[in-house]
C-alpha cells in the first residue's frame, strides 16, 4: 500500500440491481487504484465484480429491487479487505466452493465460475453468516 500503517475503510450502498455495476466500479477504481498497485487493483476488482454480480443474481434473485447491498473496502497495513453484504438464504459456502471447483473443469457448464475466480484472485475468501439475517462474504487481497 502507498500510504502510511493508516486503515482506511470506505461503505457503499446500492440496490439489488445489475445496473448498480456501473457506481460500484466507479466508487471502487476511485479509491483503491491510486493507493495500490495496478496489478493488484484489477485483480480486486474483478473479484468485487463477481461477489456483486452473485449477489444480485442469486442472493438476491427473490428479493425487492430496492434490497440494499452493503460493500465495504478496508485498506489495512498488510492487505486489502472487501466485504459485500447480502441479505438472501444462507448456504452452504464450503460444498458451493467445492462443487463450482468440479464444476469448473467441466467444458460444458456455462456459468458456476465466479467463486473459483473469486478465489484464484484473492488470498483469503470468507463466507458469514450473520444472527441478523445478513450474510458477508469476505475477500482480503495481501499487498505484495
């Protein structure tokens, strides 16, 4: 990271929309990217694009349009951290991770992808499950 052992937290709040893509990005490059390296910035984004992205299509699919999506971005010493908060049915993200790891060998299946790019493209993934009916995945991204 470019600055000093500050923390910097940043929260944005959108709608279970596809087209709330277009400020996440917009909000996302103009924080992260002048603070770490390019690299490094796309790799998080494109992991901050495929978390979204699940949530509105599957998290949300049954949901009003005007359900809120949290994202939370923490620039830490060591890492950066991404948060998207969703409020959808909790699963199970340890048999969902293994099954789109099988899945993403297979040449037939379209979609299921998105976790294993998650996962590839960050160092550490998290999935919470929250007592308040809200669920968190976690990315943190390490600053090399």
């Amino acid at each position: 990271m470019r600055t000093s052992e500050e923390i910097k937290q940043y929260h944005l709040q959108v709608k279970t929309e596809l087209e709330a893509l277009k400020e996440v990005l917009q909000w996302f490059e103009a924080l992260v990217f002048p603070l770490v390296p390019q690299k490094m910035g796309w790799q998080c984004e494109v992991a901050l694009v495929e978390a979204f992205t699940n949530a509105v299509r599957h998290a949300h699919q049954n949901l009003p349009k005007n359900t809120p999506i949290d994202l939370e971005v923490e620039l830490l010493p060591n890492f950066l951290e991404m948060r998207i908060w969703d409020r959808g049915q909790p699963f199970d993200f340890q048999d969902k991770l293994l099954k789109s790891e099988q899945d993403a060998h297979s040449v037939e299946k379209e979609g299921g992808r998105g976790l294993q790019f998650i996962k590839k493209l960050t160092d550490e993934l998290q999935y919470l499950n929250l007592p308040n009916h809200r669920n968190c995945l976690v990315m943190r991204k390490k600053y090399r």
